[in-house]
C-alpha cells in the first residue's frame, strides 16, 4: 500500500494511527470484516494468436464481480504503479515471490492468480487464491466452454473464489451468474483492448468502438475522455466525461477530471461547480486545494484562504498545500502567516525555488498585487514594468478517491474489532 498511503490525506491517516493503537493491543487480532484483493493478470497458454487481450480481461471481468462493501479491489492503474515501482515491466510475468512482496506492500489480503487457454472457440480457465497473511494458496478453481461465454465462466469463477474468502455469497452460483450485471462482450473486448494500447490513436478507437456498440458503457466514456484529457484535447474531453452519470461508480473521477478539464478551458465557475459537487460526495484534500486555486483565479481571495487552510490541515506533508495556503495569506495581507506556511513547504520540499523566491520577496517587504477588477471579470491586474513577479496557486491533477475508500475501510474493520462481542 505504498503508493495509497502516500497520497491520503493525513487526518484519515492519523485516525488510523489512532484506531489502530485503541485495538492494537486488543488480543490476536479477530477476523477482519472487509478484505483488500489484489488481481494478477492471468497468464496466456493458447497456442493461438490474437487472444492476449484476455489476460487484462480476466481480471477486469473478476473484479466488477468480487467487489463489494466487503472487498476492496485494486484497481488496474494501482496495481500497475506498485509493479512499475517494483522494477517490473508491464509486459512481464513477475514471479510469485515478486508477487507476494507488491501485494505486502499494498496492504493486500488475498491476490488472485490465473491462467487460462483459448482452443479454436473454446475458452478455458483456471485460479487460485492467495492469502497472503498466512501464506497459504487455496484449492484451484476452473471453468471451461464456449469463448463466447467468457463473461459467464469469469463470473462463476468469481463466485467459486469468493466461496474460498471471509463473507462467500449466500446465493448458489447459477443464481450468482444470473443475477451479475451483464457485460456485452464485443463492447467489453474493445474497452480492455483500449486499456492495453500503446498509443492515444489506439486508444481512442477502441473506446469509441466499445462506445458505438454499447452508448451506456461509462467505464468506456470515463477511459476516452480520459483519453482526450490527457493529450489536453479538453473540448473532447469534456464532451465524453460529461456523459458518466453523477452517481455511477465512475462519477467521482469523472467530475474531477470534469472540473479540471473546465479549469483549462478558462471556465471557472464550471470548474468550481464540478469541484464543489465533488467535496461534497467525497472530501478529497486535492478537491479542497483546487476549489481554493479556483477562487484563488476568481478573485474570492477569502474564500481561497479557507480551502488551502482545509487542504494544509488534512495533509501538512504536502508542500504545495503549504505553498498555496501561503500565497493566500499573502495576497490576503498575512505576510507573517505567509511566512509560516512558506517555511513549513520547504521542510517538506527544501529545493522548492518558488516558494523561497516568495519566501524572500515578503522578507524584503513586497507588497501583495492589488486584487482583482471586477470590470475585466474576476482577473488579476497585469503586473508593471518592474514589480516582481507573484507566483500563481498550484493546482492538483491527482484524483485518488480509491485510496481514501481502502483506508475507510480498514478504519471501519478496526473499529469493528473493538465492538464488543
């Protein structure tokens, strides 16, 4: 869990620290009441072409179904990070030792692992279950039929490894494949094959293709306006992100990169309303941050002040809130705030230029710029000949609301633990 606990914001952390020294001590550790899984793409035993696609399929299909309240899945590009960080290549095939340590240090319970074989139409699969606290692998569980029920074998499957995990589905599993949400397999292949792509161009096709075949795919609509956000094609982007409902599981990300994708585009007050409809969902510190930068650009210096102090209380580690809520203090007339949280910034980043160039100017005695006109629509007036350069309010371009739901939940199977019997 390296990279999740890096960016979750520190008052979540802290109530962890706290939860866990409350239980800590409580006697060998009862059953946690949620689990985090980490899935493993399956590896590719066909003697066929053209059927790589299904190892990243394998655990896409397995984890829309083993997610629950109960079970937090990793998600591709977490699992991706940690093995990059680990040295290993996307394309290969990391050893069960190489496994078992990323899975450690994500803080995952069980790792999924699996192979599979596709024959001329046949599709056949096969897994086992890590647990990865008491080093044991589970009893191997497979499936077998036509390629054209893969979605139905991965999900029988999912409910032959739930059966082997804490809380296993009380329905038989007819009823559980019966009742799974369906997946339609043209759209679903052209989504993973946009996943697994190279380039943008790829991309792109691929996810208008699973778009065209299925209008309602949001997975696809969130990953294409991704796509465009990335390669700074925000008219696009916006177009795509905003067709993902509010309330989809998708939703969260997209109105991030919604209120970002406005935010580039110049258009403030769209930017802030994404922002602020998001906060109120999930109270991310990169949300706080970025409502303050936007008020920060539309002139509501107070209100700026406010959210940068939210951002540095959340997480006083992250230099750039201390730099944001700096540059606020100082517009605002707080040269010795400002020079409080300036100084803080640079404990935790000592080569930051920026902050030691401001840092000196308000040493100096620079005034704050004026603030803005309302006549020319909420901008700053432009600086004159001669006055040094103000630095402008960094923004987040991070959206890690998946890290912010794991620590939620071992936050919760901690304080389940203490509950008594």
């Amino acid at each position: 869990m390296a990279r999740i606990r890096a960016h979750l914001p520190l008052q979540l952390a802290c109530l962890l620290g706290i939860t866990l020294f409350s239980a800590g001590v409580a006697a060998a550790q009862p059953p946690k009441t949620a689990v985090t899984l980490l899935i493993i793409p399956f590896e590719n035993h066909s003697r066929v072409a053209g059927v790589d696609w299904l190892s990243e399929a394998c655990p896409e299909v397995l984890a829309e179904r083993m997610a629950s309240p109960k079970i937090y899945v990793i998600s591709r590009d977490d699992r991706m990070f940690a093995f990059d960080k680990a040295g290993v290549p996307v394309a290969a095939r990391p050893s069960r030792a190489t496994i078992f340590r990323v899975a450690e240090q994500m803080g995952a319970d069980y790792v999924v692992l699996g192979s599979y074989e596709v024959g001329d139409s046949s599709f056949q699969a096969s897994a086992q279950l890590l647990d990865v606290k008491n080093l044991k692998l589970g009893a191997p569980v497979a499936g077998k039929g036509p390629l054209t029920d893969f979605v139905n074998l991965q999900t029988a499957l999912a409910w032959q490894l739930l059966r082997q995990m804490p809380n296993p589905p009380l329905t038989s599993q007819p009823q559980f494949v019966q009742t799974s949400v369906p997946i339609r397999l043209d759209a679903f292949e052209n989504y993973v094959r946009g996943l697994i792509a190279t380039n943008r161009q790829q991309k792109v096709h691929y996810f208008k293709e699973a778009l065209r075949l299925n209008p309602a795919y949001t997975a696809a609509a969130l990953a294409l306006g991704r796509a465009y956000y990335d390669s700074h094609d925000y008219e696009q982007a916006q177009l795509w992100l905003g067709k993902v409902p509010k309330d989809d599981p998708a939703g969260g990300e997209a109105t991030f990169l919604l209120g970002m994708t406005e935010y580039y585009r110049g258009n403030l007050e769209r930017s802030y309303a994404a922002f602020d409809q998001l906060v109120t969902r999930i109270p991310l510190t990169e949300v706080y941050n970025n409502l303050g930068v936007v008020d920060a650009r539309r002139g509501r210096r107070t209100a700026a002040v406010e959210y940068f102090s939210k951002a540095v209380a959340a997480d006083p580690s992250d230099a750039d809130y201390h730099f944001n809520y700096g540059l606020a203090l100082f517009k605002n007339g707080d040269s010795a705030g400002a020079v409080r949280q300036l100084r803080e910034g640079l404990q935790h980043r000592p080569e930051d230029a920026e902050a030691k160039t401001l840092l000196e100017m308000i040493n100096r005695g620079v005034m704050p710029p004026p603030g803005p006109s309302p006549s020319a629509g909420g901008a700053a007036p432009a600086a004159q000949p001669g006055q040094p350069r103000i630095p402008i309010e960094r923004i987040k371009r991070n959206y890690d609301e998946a890290s912010y739901r794991q620590l939620q939940m071992e936050i919760d199977n901690l304080k389940q633990q203490r509950l008594p019997k």
